[in-house]
C-alpha cells in the first residue's frame, strides 16, 4: 500500500519537487510543521493586517483596541484611491499604467538579454569568457543604489530623461540573472548540443529549441525576481523622471504616504495601494512557482 | 603539390606573418556568434553599470554641482570626509555598519536555518511553508513600509503598541519610528523580517539537491547527529549555494537606505538616527548637488561591500578545495 501511493501522486502532480523521502509523516516533522506554521504565520501576520485593512470601512480603520479583521468589508478605499488624484493632473490610473509598462517589458529585456549572454559563457569557450565570467561574479554584488549619481549622469547624458528608456535600460544589465541563468545551463549536457548542431542545426536554433526549453526553470526564476524588483522600484523614477506623468505607481505611493507615520488620514487608501503593489508580485509568483519546482527536481536528478 | 599541401603550407605562412596576435583574432572570429550573443548584455553593463563605477571614481576627486563642468581637486573629498563630515563618521557610518552587521549575517543565518527545517517537511506542505516565509520579501520597498507604519504607529492605535500595552509590557505607547532610540530597532526588525528571499530560495534549493546517497553514507561513516550531518555534509556540498546566498545578503543589506526614511516619513531620518551611507549619498547628491562629494561616499561605500564579500568568498570559497 504504501510502496503504490508515490506512483500515484506521481500522476496527479507531474510538478513535484523531489521524491517523497517518506510516505509517512514522522513524530518530528509533526513538531517541526506544528512550529513552523506559527513562525509563518508570524511571518504572514502582516500581510494578513494589510488585506484586512485595505478593506476596512473608514470607522473601522482607528477604533480602539485595534481590530487587524475586518468586520464589513468594502472596497472604499480603492475608490478613495483613484478619487485622490481625479483633481490632479496625473491619475493614479496613469501611474500603474507606467508601472506596468515598464515592469513587462523591462522583465522581459532582462530575461532575453541575460539568457543570450548566459548562453556562450556557459556553452562556448571563446576568448575572454572566463574572464567575464569573473566580471559579472564581482558585479554580483554591485548595489545600483549606491550609485545614483554617476548613473543620474550617464542617463542625462544620453538624452533619455523622462522617457520609458530610462526606466527599462538600466535594469537590463542585471548581472544576477546572467549568473544564475548561466549556473544552470551548466548543467545542459554538451552532447545533446553537438547532437543537434551535428543534425544541422544552427547556433541561434541551438539556443532558442534546446537551450531555453531545459532552462525555463532559470528564465522563471530571473523573471519572478526581477519583475520583484523592477515592480517595487523607485530609483528610475526619482532620478531620471521630472515629469509627473512618467512616473510609477511605487513612486505614487510614496508621496501619497509622505508623513504617514504621524497622520491618520488615508491609511485605507495607502493599504489599498500597498494590496495593488503586492498583489501582482504574488501573482507572479505563484504563477512562476510550479515551474520552479519542476527545474528544480530536474537539476536535482543529475 | 596536392591541393591540401598547399592549403596547409599558405595556413602556416599566414601565422607566421600574422603571429600571435592574428592567431588571436583568427580564434576571436571563429567565435563572432558568441560575441554577438552577448552584445547586448555587455552593452548595457558598460552603460549601467561599469561606467557609472568608473565615472564615481573619477568624480570623486572632483568638485561637481551638476551644471558647471567637474574641477579636480585631489583628495579633498576624501580629506572632508574622514575628518570633517560628522553627520557621515557619527551617523551614516556607525548606522551603516551596524544596520549592516545585523541584517547582513542574521538574516543569512536566519535564511539558512528556516531553509534547513523546511527541507525537513514532507514536500507537498513544504511548498506552503516556502510560500508563507518568502512571500514578505515579496512585499519590498514602498509596500514594505505601508504595511507597517501602521504596525508600528506611534499612538495606543498602533497594532505593535496595542499588543504590548495589553500584556502591560510597556506602560505607554512608543513612538517605534520617530523616537531616535527606536528607529534603528525598527529599520532592522522590518528588514530582517523581508530577508527571506532569493538566498533563502537558493539556500532551499541546495539543501533539497544534496544526495541522499552521500547523508546514507556519511551515517555509515559516523556522522551521529543531525547537527554533524548539516556541518560534515550538507554545507559543504551547497557551498555554491551558501557562496551566493552571502553575496546576495550583502547587497539586500547594504542596499537598504530608503526604509528608514519611509518608515519615519522624515528625510532625514529624526536627529539622523537612521541615517545610512545610501541616505547620505542621497542627502549630497539629489538635494545639495555636491556630486562630486556623493561620489565619494559612494566610493567607500562601494569599498565596504567589496570587503564583506571577499570575507564571504574568504567562508565559503577556500574551504571548496577541501
């Protein structure tokens, strides 16, 4: 009985992690998922807090004691949201729209110009890999943040203010991406590309049939993360755009919640805000999920 | 002369004239795709990214206000900064480094143990637990300090304060993000708490691959404990994984400038109790338009990470060999 059930489940979830280590649950890892639920519902309790608030009726946002449930729902506060800036001239709507321009097409440029990149330095040992190879280890650690001036420069100095360019370019060279795109083709192996280049194929069929197919974990993977960063940036905003209407919604959001921390008022609508900034990330992620798991049970059998 | 003679002698001719240097453009050619292939990327990093550092480097040793063009003045910057600057050597320094010390190997540690025990699940509730710990590194930046202004409110309304008055831990509400003391406690509470992420997943992934063969038999070899077992072969084995996951821990902590601001909603922070190095690259840079001054500090700032992470390649790098 026991021995059949994994085949089982085996069909139902073709998308497994790993195989089952035991068919039971152990006395420990009962403990062990006992306590863990609560640290993670720890950890959950204000994301929890920030869905029930954004759906808090205005009389219910400052009772005291403070109640983190929401008793009536409504979705005022969304409203409140996109009321707030009708009289200005830029609308929140505009705002998200930038925002989701820019994070589509900026994930999307990371992951095609990291996945050519990850491609030869992997694959072809072409003078100057390793070395590049080096570059971008060391360039792991570069923090964009430390170097606002120099790229406000750059960016200014190539005409692109207050354009979407300046918001998608500088995301584009992500050396994180290039690396973990590149440790997983690694693990390509050599002889189904000879295989096909020997069946005639060319180097680009090479990369886009062969390569890319087996390395969708590490594309997904890139693609949740940067989207993650890209979503929730506001270096761009801050330092390339002086026009309002070019702006993103991360940065909406921070001027709507300049002195939050001594005001009261539009506490719903920033909850609010705060649900539409995380939600998509969430999304993403979920969605990406199960294709990361699939990869990685597929480097995990080599 | 055959026909493959000749073609043979003309090749060899051809090196000899061309010499080393024509061999190595004859190989670089032969790889022109490769070139090609990694244009774009390299394109955008020398914009981006090796540009700016150089660019950094070299303002720095200037005196530049954004407008007029950048007048050299040697080592001044440097001069002013080390000796002079207090808000940088009393606050933006000392808070970096302990912002820095905290978030940086706490979060590691705190990474890689959670990392650990969900390993240790059975893998259909694993990937909830994955889910339910990643998910507030997923909330970063802006939504990150909406969702706990509120929290950590400074009247009785505040979730944080409530809670504690209730268990009479506190006698009054406290002020989590506008009172100096405080502030530098809340910056790395809400950090730590968002610090689960990529390595996290790395960290996970690589516990997860290790063989179960080489556990089996590590068990044959004496390994008695759980405990010996994740020393003698788990964190060899994912030293990859512990590499990168340090790299990325470095950057998530040193990046980290904006949360106090908008924690506070004050810039600067109050009395600049959390005031980073990125704050004060920010302060000169943005509102006082001393670029060649913010270079600077974005210089040693830059010089710091690089010495976390060769300690961190020091950890995990040299005991690969092993």
């Amino acid at each position: 009985m026991a021995a059949a059930e994994p085949v089982k489940e085996q069909k139902k979830w073709p998308l497994r992690w790993k195989k089952p280590q035991f068919v039971r649950w152990e006395r420990a890892q009962i403990w062990l998922a006992f306590w863990l639920f609560f640290l993670g519902i720890f950890m959950l309790l204000p994301l929890i807090y920030i869905f029930n608030h954004a759906l808090k009726p205005y009389s219910e946002l400052f009772i005291f004691p403070p109640n983190i449930f929401v008793i009536n729902p409504t979705l005022s506060n969304f409203s409140e949201l996109f009321v707030v800036t009708r009289d200005s001239l830029v609308p929140a709507s505009r705002y998200l729209f930038n925002s989701v321009t820019i994070a589509i097409f900026a994930t999307a440029s990371v992951v095609i110009v990291s996945a050519l990149c990850a491609y030869p330095l992997s694959k072809h040992k072409f003078p100057g890999a390793n070395a590049l190879f080096m570059v971008i280890i060391v360039s792991l650690m570069f923090v964009p943040e430390t170097m606002q001036i120099p790229r406000y420069v750059v960016v200014s100095s190539l005409g692109i203010m207050n354009t979407y360019w300046a918001h998608i370019l500088p995301h584009v060279a992500a050396p994180v991406s290039v690396f973990l795109m590149k440790q997983f083709m690694d693990q390509v192996p050599n002889e189904l590309l000879e295989a096909a280049k020997i069946d005639g194929a060319r180097e680009f069929t090479v990369f886009l049939r062969i390569v890319m197919p087996i390395c969708m974990p590490a594309v997904a993977t890139t693609a949740i993360l940067q989207f993650q960063g890209i979503w929730g940036s506001i270096e761009t905003s801050v330092l390339f755009m002086t026009d309002d209407a070019m702006k993103t919604f991360p940065y909406f959001l921070q001027t709507l919640t300049q002195n939050l921390a001594n005001s009261v008022a539009r506490q719903g609508a920033a909850a609010a805000a705060g649900l539409v900034m995380f939600l998509p990330v969430l999304f993403v992620f979920l969605v990406f999920q199960r294709k990361v798991i699939a990869t990685m049970a597929h480097s995990g059998i080599k | 002369m055959s026909a493959i003679d000749y073609k043979t002698q003309t090749i060899k001719g051809s090196l000899r004239t061309k010499g080393r240097f024509g061999l190595f453009i004859q190989e670089v050619w032969k790889y022109r795709l490769s070139y090609l292939f990694i244009a774009p990327f390299l394109i955008a990093f020398s914009i981006f990214i090796l540009v700016p550092v150089l660019a950094a480097i070299g303002l720095s040793f200037t005196f530049f206000n954004g407008m007029e063009t950048p007048r050299w003045i040697g080592w001044a910057n440097y001069e002013y900064l080390l000796s002079s600057d207090s808000i940088f050597l009393q606050y933006a320094l000392p808070n970096t480094i302990k912002f820095a010390v905290i978030v940086g190997p706490g979060g590691y540690i705190a990474s890689f143990i959670l990392a650990w025990l969900i390993a240790q699940i059975p893998d259909k509730a694993r990937l909830w637990y994955v889910l339910a710990f990643y998910a507030p590194s997923l909330a970063g930046g802006v939504a990150m300090s909406i969702i706990w202004i509120p929290m950590l409110s400074g009247d009785r309304i505040g979730y944080l304060n409530s809670f504690l008055l209730g268990l009479n831990f506190i006698d009054e509400p406290k002020l989590w993000v506008l009172d100096k003391d405080l502030i530098m406690g809340s910056m790395i509470a809400v950090t730590l708490w968002s610090s689960m992420g990529i390595g996290f997943l790395a960290m996970l992934a690589g516990i997860l691959n290790v063989d179960k063969q080489l556990i089996e038999a590590g068990r044959l070899d004496g390994i008695r404990s759980r405990l010996q077992e994740v020393w003698h072969i788990t964190i060899p084995v994912m030293k990859p994984q512990m590499l990168f996951a340090a790299v990325m821990a470095i950057v998530g902590a040193f990046k980290a400038g904006n949360i106090g601001v908008q924690l506070s909603g004050q810039n600067p922070t109050p009395q600049y109790a959390g005031n980073l190095l990125v704050n004060h690259v920010e302060d000169y840079g943005l509102i006082r338009f001393e670029m060649g001054y913010a270079s600077a500090v974005s210089v040693v700032l830059l010089i710091i990470i690089f010495f976390a992470n060769r300690l961190s390649w020091k950890l995990f790098g040299t005991k690969g060999d092993e």
